[in-house]
C-alpha cells in the first residue's frame, strides 16, 4: 500500500511541472469547453430571440396586382421589395441567393379573386436553406391568415355566420417547463463533461506507461522490490486526481458561465448552483477509475508516446459513444440501462439538471456498475503490468 | 554473491540466453564481455528479475530469483541500460523517489542522497531538474539511484556508454570503492579496455552461451593469444564456427 501512495505522490507532483498535463487538464479542458459552449450559445439564443422581431424580407413581383394583400404583409411586419421578375427569373434570383424568397402574382390573380375561384400566388423559397426557411414559414402563416380572413368576409357577405368555418377548436397546452425546454443543451453539457473529464487524465496515462518506457525509466523501475500491480494502482490513483480535478474545475466553470449566457430569455432555465454542481461531481466519480484504467491499458500497449496519442484520442470516444446514442435514439432512462457505464452518468446528470430526480435504486446501480467495471479494468491492468512484453 | 545456474530465455524462434552458468562473487569485479547481440543485457535482466528464465535459476545471496523475485530484487542495485530518469524531477528527487520505493524513512533516505550526492560529486546539479542533463550526469544520478539502499550486488549494463573520459575514470573508481567494501559488482560491455582496466573475473558471451570464464590471464592462457582481445575474438571465432 505504501509503494501505491509513493507513486501516487511522484506521478502527481511530477505532472504538476509538465506544461503539456496542466493544460489539458487544468485549463484547456475545463475553461476553454465551458466557454466555447457558453458564448456560442448567448450567440444562438441571440440571434434566436433576435429574428423573431426582425422584419421579413419578401420579394414580391408585380405587387400591383394585389394592392390589398402587399398592404396586409406590410402591416404584418414583412419588408416588401418590388421587383419584377417572373417565373424562370424568381427561380434563378432564389437559387442564386440573390433573393431569400420571391412572391409571383400571377396577371389572373384579381380575376379569380373576384370571381371567388381560388387565386394563384407563386412563392419561390430554397426549402434547403434553413436559415432562409424560418422567415419563409413566417410567410406563409401570414398568407394563410390572410386566407382565412378574405374567406371569412365572403362567408358574411353570404349571410352565413363566420363560426361554421371553424369546424375543430384545437387547444395547445404546452407541459413543457422552462428547464425541460433546454433538454438538448443539457445533453451537449453532459458530453462536454464526461470528455474533459476523461482528457483530464490522458497524458498522465500516456506519461505512466508509454512515456515511462519511451524515456528508459521504466526498466530501473521494475527493477524495485515493489509488485508491479502496486506501481501500475499508483499510476492509475495519479490519472484519477488528475480527472477529478478537471471534472471539479468543469463543473465550476459551467455553474459560473451558465448564468451570464441568458437562457430565461428563451423561457430556458438550467438547474445549476452550487449543491447541484457538488452532487454533479459525486455522480461523475464511479466514472473516474473507469477511465484511467481503460486508457492506461490502452496506453500500456502502445509502443511511444506518439503512438500512445493516436490510440487515446480514439479511446476518448468509447465512453462517450453511449450519450451519442442516446441523444440519436432519444433514449429514456430505464433501470436496465442504469447499468451502461457513461450512459448512466449522462442519465444522471440530465435528471440534475431538469430537476426529475431519478429513484435511488437507479442511481444505487449506476454508481454501483460503474464501479464494478472499474475494477475489473483496474486488474485487466495490473495483470498487464506483470507481462514482460511490457519493457517492448 | 550472484550466481547463475543454467539460465535460458527464448524469444518467439530466437535463443537469446542458452544455458548460462557463472558466479559473480563478493570483493570481486566481475565482466559480461560479448559483442553486440550476444545476450548479455538478457543474462542481466534475468538476474535484475525484470525477466523470468525459461529455465535454470539465478541466486543473489543465496536467495532465487524465480522463488523470491522481491526478497532477490532487495539485494540488487541494478544500472539499467540507458540510465532513465525522470526530467521533470530534480537528480535528488530522482534518488529519494526511489529510496521510498525501497523502502526507507524520509530522513535515512534524505541522509543517504547527500552522501551519495557528494560521493559522486553531483553538488552541482543534485536540485536541477534532469531535464537537458549529459548523459554523464545522467548516469551519476542512475547510479546515485540504484545505491541508495546500500545493495549488496550490484549490476551494471554497460555502464560507460557514452561517458567522456574523466566519468569513465570517475566510475572506474567508484567500482573498485565498492569491491574494497565487500560488494560483489557485475557489469556488462562490449569494450575490451573496459574490461582489461577493471575486472578481476571475465565471461565472455557469444550467442547466448558462455564461451569461457576465468581471470584475464586464465582466459589467456586457455586461449593461448598474447592480449585479451585477440582472446576474445578467438573465442567469438570458435563459438561461431
């Protein structure tokens, strides 16, 4: 037990004086992921909030020939410009990009109009565009308005009251809430949590295994009157406070940006103080062992240090593939999943943040498999440490 | 006392140690002496228990390395090929990570580094970090290293690889320091003067086996050249042939 402390202490402080750990773990990670989160999104909700009260800019050719409806959208808050392409020409201003879109009256359109046939408007939109689309559907719910409204004074003008037209009263109630509403961003949290919480301890894996040997010290190391598992349960505790460490800083950044990003201005809430962000940490730390075993064995295999890079960034990805599936599948926490690891935590963190807690027997097995495939990575490893092959 | 009794290790289809028996005794210099290739850093490794023999068995004081690896690596100090230490710690921090390794109390450990600092005259870099450090401060702070816990034996893999020649001297020295205390000192080269200049037993290797042991002169003689080296390249000759 002491050989595993005394390894502990070296592998920690001397990675405390190794620029290239620091940085990945105790800045790059946990400031910079927060950050580029948290400002890219002031920058959507912005611009989210934003376009809702930005004028629509319409296109409209030969608005002559409907004095009435150009008048109705201006009043909506379009922007109408004239213009006076046709057909072929509207088409090829949209695709161009010249135009978001183009409305074409066609010449027969007061005719039908007033002979109460359906009256032909042509709209050219680049249904691909999803910048452009937004606006476009603005659009077309003030057309159907407008629809709507000249079918009504037509139903009067017939002596037949406007209600028979309103065959369904459908009512929306939305149950979202304002912390339910921000689901997607707290899935994206959750992932940027996990990740640099794994990056936390990747070069000081690298370091203990691939580094050691690449240098030459890892040959006089073996050399010591110390089982070999207790050097490698020394290395993998270093890895851990160094992932621990990465995650607290993580955690802490989020709970700090999150309030200057905005969310309430989209009727989003995130449920983040500090009592949160201590049980966050908690629900993290079964991940922790998980993870510096499995890139320490991934590690221990590879032959430099360069070698070693390639693998774990691949390694990276494995725990976070489950949350990947889970965000594609819309997978629900169910207590058989409660036993994947990192899928689990994702579970966990997400109902934090909405606010759902999830029963105690849930989380009683997610730390509790987590754990136990820690463990059994952890011996993978130190059987792995007693190989010869392991000089190469 | 370092004995080894019929050691073999195969790698894949390659015999790289056949049946190698010698006895590195205590007060006594003893020399690995092979050309490049020929097992020696294997033998080496067998003893230092960095290896396991496929068969035979080696002995440190009495005690085997294959049944007590530990109680066997206890009474080693072993200077590995290359002499890696860590860069991001300081040649002291180097000595007393592994004086707690081995099992000492943080001011015995502290004592012995600046003894050992001082022995080998490293006062001017002992609080660098190792970082950019010649190969020759390099090897004092391995060694520095592997003879904190005061081991009986010592083991050394070719040693002066790399050393200019006043560390070479320095070294030489501190070996014959050594064997006047009652160590037993095994070291490997594949640099004839090396030998010559400092080993009271020789065995030369060649392809894995042992092709002759003895003093220099006995060597000599069984050969029937007038120098050590055309003894040993007779000797590589015959095991070749």
């Amino acid at each position: 037990m002491r050989a595993i402390l005394i390894v502990f202490l070296k592998e920690f402080r001397e990675n405390l004086r190794e620029r290239r750990t620091l940085y990945t773990a105790l800045i790059l990670g946990p400031l910079l992921g927060p950050a580029l989160f948290a400002g890219m999104l002031a920058l959507q909700l912005h611009k989210g909030v934003a376009s809702a009260d930005k004028p629509l800019p319409v296109a409209v050719a030969h608005g002559e020939r409907a004095p009435n409806l150009i008048a109705y959208l201006s009043e909506a808050g379009a922007a109408v410009t004239a213009t006076d392409l046709s057909g072929e020409d509207a088409r090829r201003a949209v695709q161009a990009h010249r135009y978001e879109r183009v409305l074409v009256v066609p010449p027969d359109f007061a005719a039908s109009l007033g002979s109460g046939t359906p009256a032909p408007l042509e709209l050219y939109a680049d249904a691909s565009d999803a910048a452009a689309a937004a606006d476009t559907e603005r659009l077309r719910a003030h057309l159907a308005q407008y629809s709507s409204r000249l079918a009504r004074l037509r139903v009067v003008a017939r002596g037949i009251d406007p209600l028979v037209l309103n065959t369904l009263a459908v009512q929306d109630i939305d149950v979202s809430t304002p912390v339910t509403r921000s689901v997607l961003l707290l899935g994206t949290l959750s992932y940027l949590m996990l990740l640099t919480m794994l990056m936390g301890g990747v070069y000081l894996a690298i370091d203990a295994t691939a580094g050691e040997r690449e240098r030459g010290s890892l040959e006089p190391l073996l050399t010591l009157p110390v089982p070999r598992q207790q050097l490698i349960f020394g290395k993998i505790l270093a890895a851990c406070a160094y992932m621990l460490l990465s995650l607290i800083l993580t955690v802490t950044a989020f709970a700090i940006l999150l309030r200057f990003t905005g969310l309430e201005r989209l009727g989003m809430s995130i449920n983040l103080g500090p009592a949160v962000a201590v049980r966050l940490v908690l629900y993290c730390l079964p991940l922790i062992p998980l993870g510096a075993a499995l890139m320490t064995i991934v590690a221990a295999y590879t032959r430099t240090y360069r070698e070693a890079q390639s693998y774990l960034g691949l390694v990276l990805l494995v725990p976070t593939l489950p949350l990947v599936f889970a965000g594609v599948l819309g997978l629900r926490p169910s207590l058989a999943m409660m036993a994947i690891p990192s899928l689990s935590q994702h579970f966990l963190i997400t109902s934090l943040l909405r606010d759902e807690p999830l029963p105690v027997s849930y989380v009683a097995l997610a730390c509790g498999a987590t754990l136990a495939c820690g463990a059994v990575l952890v011996a993978i490893a130190g059987r792995l440490y007693r190989r010869e092959a392991l000089l190469g | 006392m370092i004995e080894a009794r019929g050691l073999c290790k195969r790698f894949g289809d390659i015999e790289a140690v056949r049946a190698v028996t010698f006895t590195a005794a205590d007060a006594r210099i003893t020399g690995l002496l092979g050309p490049n290739g020929a097992g020696k850093s294997t033998t080496l490794r067998l003893l230092y228990t960095v290896l396991r023999a496929d068969a035979g068995d080696a002995c440190i004081d009495g005690v085997s390395v294959s049944q007590a690896p530990l109680q066997a690596a206890r009474r080693l100090g072993v200077l590995t090929h290359g002499a890696g230490i860590y860069p991001n710690l300081t040649a002291r921090e180097n000595i007393l990570y592994f004086a707690a390794l081995q099992g000492l109390r943080a001011a015995e450990a502290r004592a012995r580094a600046a003894q050992l600092v001082q022995l080998l005259e490293m006062e001017e870099f002992a609080d660098r970090r190792a970082k950019g450090f010649s190969q020759g401060q390099r090897v004092k702070t391995a060694l520095a290293r592997s003879l904190v816990h005061r081991p009986q034996n010592l083991i050394l893999d070719e040693p002066t690889n790399g050393l200019d020649v006043m560390a070479v001297r320095s070294l030489r020295e501190l070996l014959r320091q050594l064997r006047a205390q009652g160590h037993c000192v095994l070291f490997s080269s594949h640099v004839m003067a090396e030998i010559a200049a400092l080993c009271d037993e020789v065995v030369v290797i060649g392809s894995g086996q042992v092709l002759s042991c003895g003093t220099p002169e006995e060597i000599r003689a069984r050969t029937g050249t007038a120098g050590l080296e055309e003894a040993f390249v007779a000797l590589i000759a015959q095991g070749q042939g």
